[in-house]
C-alpha cells in the first residue's frame, strides 16, 4: 500500500511540474512579440533602446526574430502631437508587419513641465491610445527621464513632476506605465558615481539606453532584467550590467507594485 501511494505521489509531481511548464510557455507564447517604440532622441541615442530591446527579448522568447519584430519611429525633437500614430500602426506601414501587439508611446521631455503642456499630452495621449485600441492592439506610456545639470531646466526632483503626469495618464486610459524616469532617478540616489547622461544634460549616453532597456523589459514582459546575458558585445562591463538590471528591477517592482520572476 505504501509503495502504491509513493508511486501516486510521483505521478501527481510530475503532472503538475509539466502543467506548470506547459502554463509557462503559454505566457511566454501570449507575451507581446510585435512591438513599436514612437518617440525622438531620448529613443534613438545609444545606438537606438528598441535594438538593445530586440536582443533582451530575443534571449528570452525562444524562436524570435526581434530585427523582423520590434521598430523604432522617431521624430528628433517631437511631442506626442507630432507623431501620425494612425498610419504607423496601419498594415505594412513599416516593414511588413501586419499590426502591432504593442505600441509604446515616449513624449516630448518638456511635456510634462507646465500646466499647458501636460493639457497637450493628456489630450494627445488620449487620442493616440484609442487609435491603438481601436486596432485591437495595447498601448503603454514611456516615462522620461529628469534634466540633470547643466542643462537649463534642471529642477530638484523633477522627477515627481514627471511621474505624477505619466502615472494619471496611466490610469486614466488604462495602459501600462514603464517607470524609465523613476530607474534613472533612483540609479542617481543609489550610485553617485553613475553617469547616464551625455554632457549635455538631457541625452541618454549608452548606460542611460542601457538602463531604459532592461526597464522596458521588466514592465512589458514582468520578468526581473537581472541575470540577461546581453552586454550590448562587451561594451556594458559585467558590474555595470549588474548594477544597471538591478536598478531596473527595483524601479519596476516599485513602481507597478507587482512581482516580477
């Protein structure tokens, strides 16, 4: 009887390890794989966030193709007004993409800066996220970072600025916010030393790209950054990758408050 009773033991563990797989690859088969990054330079510098994007999710979706599957359109210098989200996300409007999963907005680094330019953002955040819907496909709101000095707008936490604006837009239409801003204000706190600016106090340098990257990755797939492989070919050294996916992880699980794996 007792060996009859192991044996059913064995049975029920091994049934439930191969639920469990099975489940786990249907999320992973259920995760967004056709993504559009609309935005300007704060997208585009560090050779472009949507390629060091593509090659974290290539690492951890099994079979995908992230050059065929993940886009950038960037306007130098843009607001959300700038930008024709309706033809972009059309059939083959870019390369021969049917209709994206995911399209993620970035805005204009002075968007959220005074009260006439938040009005603008919300409105045309708005209007672009129900464009997206509308083609059956999700919609998430980058989070800019802060100036930092010398640049002319600089403020002490800025930051809370930006991320009140971002956060109620958010809720308001109901997609998902990536906290970038927040990860790049919290490496600032934690690593003094860090630099994830170009001089010009605005501008991502390669770390800073870096960072919003693993960001990305941590809120659209909710899975930790930490422990990725990819080191943009050696040019992220091995501590700065691991303090960097920390960063992005710890921003992530506080800002949406939710486990990541």
């Amino acid at each position: 009887m007792k060996n009859i009773y192991n044996f059913f033991l064995i049975v029920i563990f091994f049934s439930n390890s191969l639920i469990s797989q099975e489940l786990f690859e249907q999320n992973k088969n259920n995760e967004p794989r056709t993504i559009l990054f609309i935005g300007n330079s704060y997208l585009y510098y560090g050779d472009s966030l949507h390629n060091h994007f593509k090659r974290m999710a290539e690492e951890y979706l099994e079979d995908y193709d992230g050059s065929a599957s993940v886009k950038s359109a960037t306007i130098g210098g843009s607001r959300l007004k700038h930008h024709d989200v309706e033809r972009l996300i059309m059939p083959k409007a870019i390369s021969s993409i049917e209709k994206f999963d995911l399209v993620i907005l970035q805005g204009g680094s002075s968007e959220p800066l005074t009260q006439e330019n938040r009005k603008e953002f919300s409105y045309y955040a708005k209007k672009h996220i129900e464009s997206i819907k509308a083609n059956n496909s999700k919609a998430a709101l980058y989070m800019t970072h802060a100036f930092v000095e010398p640049h002319k707008d600089f403020e002490v936490n800025q930051i809370s600025i930006i991320q009140d604006i971002y956060t109620k837009v958010g809720e308001e239409n109901n997609v998902l916010v990536i906290p970038v801003g927040l990860a790049f204000d919290i490496a600032y706190k934690e690593l003094p030393d860090v630099k994830l600016h170009h001089d010009d106090g605005t501008h991502p340098n390669l770390k800073g790209t870096y960072l919003a990257a693993c960001t990305v990755f941590a809120s659209v797939y909710g899975e930790s950054p930490i422990g990725l492989k990819y080191d943009y070919y050696g040019a992220i050294n091995k501590e700065d990758k691991k303090l960097l996916q920390e960063i992005a992880h710890k921003a992530t699980l506080k800002y949406l408050k939710r486990t990541i794996n």
